[in-house]
C-alpha cells in the first residue's frame, strides 16, 4: 500500500483544523476518494467513506460515482452491484462515466444478460447520456447474436424518439457481418444515408469480412461503393464495442497497416486493395503448402 495508509491521518489533521469549513472536508475527502480508488485501495476508499458519513458530511454525486466507478474496475461483480445499490438509495444519479465502467465490467466477463438488465435498470429513456443505454442494450443482445431480440428492441428504440448513430448501426452490422446477413447489412447501410450517419472503418470491415468469408470478393466493389471508398479512414466508433466482439480482420489489418506508415494519405479503396493483396498471398501460400 505504499504510503497511502498514512493519508487518512493527515485527513483527520485537515478537517480538525476546518471544522466550521465542511467544504473543504468534503473536497478534501472526495480526493482521497478518488485516489484511493484510483490505485485499486478498496478498503481505504470505504473507510474514507465511512468517515466522510461519521463526521456529517454529505457524499456528492462526485464521490458516489467515484466509488462506484473504482468497484467496477477493481473489485467484482457482486461487490460492484452492491454498491450502485447504495448509490441509488442515495438519490444519486449515475453519471455516464460511471455507466460506461460497469458495462465495461460486465463486457469483460460476458456477463451480457446483467449488462442489458442493468442498463434498463438505469432507464432507457434518459436523454443526459445520449444513446449509450440503448447501445449497450442492443450490444448485449448483438453479441450472442439474438437477432430477432435485437432488431425488436432496435425499433423499441426508434419508437421511444432515440435516433441511430454510427455505434448503433456498427454493433448491428457486426452481428450482420458474423451472421453474413447481407440483405440485413445492405438496409443498415441505407437506413445509415438516410440518418445522414457516415460509416467508418469498422463498418467498411463489416463488409469486407462478410463478403470475403463467403468468398464473394468480386462483388465487394459495388457494396463498397454505396459507401464511397476514397474517403480517409477513421474509427469513430466506441471502444466498449470492440471490447464485447474484438476487432475483425480487416480493420485489425489495417491499423497496423496505417500506424506503420503514417506518412501517407489512405483512403479506404487503398487499405482494401492491400488487404485483398494480403488475403491472395496468404491462400496461394497455403494451397502451395
């Protein structure tokens, strides 16, 4: 633990000597909070808390989701769910940092069903985090490719006036793309230009993939021009994403391709001729083999 159980006494000595102040004890302790949190020091940050309480001092909604948030990062599951319980007995509001962590908790041990029971605990229609909720209710399901769950609580989502954006239609076309749903992925791709939702890498690799997993690559130059290959590259999409289905195997390729040559302006037409160059080796290798 370093030095760190020697701060507790030194926060004692500071709220000793303000006592009529409880801004600066509040201030001082949301701190140590967080620091403690920070280094993975559950026990501190809750006998932090518990003297923070002793001493009549409200805990905030930046110290109760700092709480919640550090749980999440290092303790477990159970552990973490016990103590959002408390932050909503509180009356507290749990902040989208704070929800993000825990659904990266529960991605990171495939705990799907808690994250899609969770996020509807939290409440779907809360418009102050845009569409991470629905998203991650859509990923839970996307994931484990229930398709028919998925696109029932997508038009849910549309009918409660929440409108797609480039996660929403990305998580989607994963499923798609795993499925080789091409029919599916062709209206996403439709239903995205009439949102005015420009793709990114990630969706030119749900294509890519799909197309080239059922050995369809002459007819990958017409999907992705609907799309526009002499855009540059980029990757918009948000990383809980990749966390719950990885990356494929074209955009993993080409990040490596584009951080290795960074002095070079790509475009996706560029980046899919090199993969498929890659692709061609790779298979008259192994038949030759």
């Amino acid at each position: 633990m370093g030095h760190f159980q020697d701060i507790l006494p030194i926060l004692d000595d500071i709220t000793s000597r303000n006592r009529t102040d409880n801004e600066i004890s509040q201030s001082v302790y949301s701190l140590a909070v967080s620091c403690f949190g920070k280094a993975g020091l559950l026990e501190l940050m809750e006998e932090t808390l518990y003297k923070m309480t002793s001493k009549g001092l409200k805990i905030d909604s930046f110290t109760g989701n700092t709480f919640v948030k550090y749980y999440s990062c290092h303790g477990s599951i159970p552990d973490m769910e016990y103590v959002y319980q408390r932050l909503k007995k509180s009356r507290i509001s749990i902040e989208k940092d704070t929800i993000r962590a825990m659904a990266s908790k529960y991605i990171n041990e495939r705990k799907y069903f808690k994250l899609g029971e969770f996020v509807k605990d939290v409440g779907l229609g809360r418009l102050n985090v845009g569409n991470l909720l629905w998203n991650l209710l859509l990923l839970s399901y996307a994931v484990n490719f229930k398709m028919k769950t998925l696109q029932r609580e997508f038009l849910n989502m549309l009918d409660n006036g929440f409108r797609p954006d480039l996660n929403t239609f990305n998580i989607r076309a994963l499923a798609f793309s795993k499925m080789c749903m091409f029919w599916d992925l062709h209206l996403s791709l439709n239903h995205m230009k009439s949102e005015c939702v420009g793709p990114d890498l990630v969706m030119y690799g749900c294509f890519v993939d799909a197309y080239l997993e059922r050995r369809l690559g002459r007819n990958l130059p017409f999907a992705l021009e609907k799309m526009g290959t002499a855009r540059v590259p980029v990757v918009r999409t948000d990383p809980l994403v990749f966390e719950a289905f990885g990356k494929g195997d074209f955009h993993a390729s080409s990040e490596i391709l584009l951080e290795s040559v960074k002095n070079k302006r790509w475009s996706y037409d560029e980046l899919v001729r090199v993969y498929l160059k890659k692709r061609y080796r790779s298979n008259q290798i192994f038949w030759n083999y």
